[in-house]
C-alpha cells in the first residue's frame, strides 16, 4: 500500500542523479512525527545541513471543473541545503523533470486515480530559521484526481 | 429597383465591445474583491493554525482584490503560487485583476515555509479556494 506522498518520495529516491544530489535524504513528511523535519534528520551527525528533500501534501479539495467526484491535490517539495541554492536549484530541476506532467500512481486509499502533476510554482533563495537558518526552496505540484 | 440599406442605429453605438469588457471587468472585481477577498480573510483569520501570543499575526491576515495596470505589478507581502487566477501578478506586460490574501507582519513568511509549512495558512487557503473562486468567476460570465 502506497500513499501519494510515499509514491511520490518512492519516485524521487530511486533516481540516481537526484540521489547523488540529494544526500541528506528524501523525506515523507506523513510518515514523520508530528514536529515534522528537524535538524539532527539532515545533519546526520555533522555539523552541515546535507541537502535534503521533503514531501508533503499539503491540500485537497473538491474540484468541480473536471468530473464529478474529482478533487485536486497540492504536493509541495521543500529542498534545503547548508548555504547556497546551487544544490536547491539543482535538485528542484531535477523534481520537476521527474514530475512535471508524469502520472505517479498510489495505492491508497483505494480507487483514486491521479491524473498527472503539473509544476505550480517555486519560491527561491530563502532560510528556514526551525532548521538554524538552513536554506530553502520550496515547489509546488498540483494534481487532479478522480475519486470513487 | 434599387435597394436601400440603412443603419437603424449607428454602429458605434449598435455593439460598445469596449464597454462590454469594462463591465466584464467590473464584475470580475466586484466578485474577487466583495465576495471572495471577504471570505478569504475570514477563514484565514479563523483557521490560522498558529496559538496567538500578540494576536498580531492572525488580526493583519488581509484579502482584498487590485487592478493590475498593463505595465504594472502587484506588491503583496506573501503570493500564492497562482494557477490560473494571478498570472498577471508575474508577467507585469499584461494587465488584469489580481486576488491577494496576505500576511501583515515581517514574520508571516517564516510562518508560510518554516517547518515545512506547518503554520501556513495564506497558501492552503488560496488552494482550498481556487477552483471554487475559478467556478463562480465561469458561471458569473455564462
């Protein structure tokens, strides 16, 4: 049984570049506790912040443009790294060549069906001041889905 | 036999297409900004996910709709990634109406992003709402 954001983490830490990129990890954020991504998860035991993905689906509501029983679902990519944006801005291409239009099929809840994901927007060049000032970028991905 | 035309009225004022769209226009702002910027505030400011220690925070939580000229841009404090309602608010070569709901305090992006988004409310909000506002903008123009 497969979540959409396990789906989607599954997705992005089976690819070889981004894995190279990526060496803090990549994180589902519904399978964390409750304080979310702290910093010993992307430290790792040093002293740097490893750059680091998390997953999170932060919405899904009703969508009455598309079909009867449809909804649509926001997936956003927090990207973090020590200092910089090179490894962020990296990564976050690498997310959208990955997502950006492609299927990514869960498992549940059962008989939902997701369309595709569609590349929503980034925010760049900023600190998350929870992760000691670590920085940040964020993606958004909207989907459609069709839900029985 | 010769045949007649004649204009019963004058085709500048048979079909005003600019007044047409002017009034389009209109609607679409009196929408965005009487309805919509209205009930965005209000469940930004009732749903806001952070416990208040000033009550600043959740109290300057702001929706309001603005005209955006064809060389102009927006400035808001906080955004939302738009889909299909504020492409305007990113290309300032286009003109158009742009829905905003915003933070008031400097610390309003730490409580969008920080944490993985754990307080945000201005996005969320603007998800939960985009296709409603986007369906009624349709049925209004049917």
């Amino acid at each position: 049984m497969t979540t959409k954001t396990a789906a989607i983490t599954a997705l992005l830490a089976a690819d070889a570049t981004l894995k190279a990129l990526a060496t803090g990890g990549v994180f589902d954020l519904n399978a964390l506790d409750r304080q979310g991504l702290e910093l010993e998860d992307i430290t790792a035991g040093a002293p740097l912040v490893q750059p680091a993905i998390a997953v999170r689906l932060s919405g899904e509501t009703p969508y009455s443009g598309l079909a009867v029983s449809a909804a649509q679902i926001t997936v956003e990519l927090y990207f973090y790294q020590h200092a910089g944006y090179a490894t962020c801005e990296a990564m976050r291409a690498r997310c959208y060549a990955l997502l950006h239009r492609q299927r990514v099929a869960s498992t549940e809840p059962a008989g939902e069906w997701l369309f595709q994901l569609q590349w929503a927007g980034d925010i760049t060049g900023q600190n998350d001041e929870s992760l000691g000032g670590a920085s940040m970028e964020r993606s958004r991905y909207i989907g459609y889905l069709t839900k029985q | 036999m010769s045949q007649h035309f004649k204009w019963r009225v004058s085709p500048s004022q048979g079909y005003d297409a600019n007044r047409y769209v002017r009034v389009v226009e209109q609607g679409v702002f009196d929408l965005l900004n009487n309805v919509w910027a209205v009930t965005l505030e209000n469940d930004a400011k009732v749903n806001a996910p952070w416990r208040d220690r000033t009550g600043n925070a959740r109290q300057t939580l702001a929706g309001y709709a603005v005209r955006v000229p064809q060389s102009g841009s927006v400035q808001a404090v906080f955004v939302s990634d738009g889909e299909r309602l504020l492409p305007w608010t990113y290309d300032p070569g286009r003109g158009g109406i742009a829905l905003i709901l915003r933070h008031g305090m400097s610390y309003g992006k730490q409580l969008e992003l920080a944490r993985q988004g754990r307080f945000a409310i201005v996005g969320p909000t603007l998800d939960w709402a985009r296709p409603q506002i986007w369906a009624s903008v349709q049925r209004m123009l049917k």
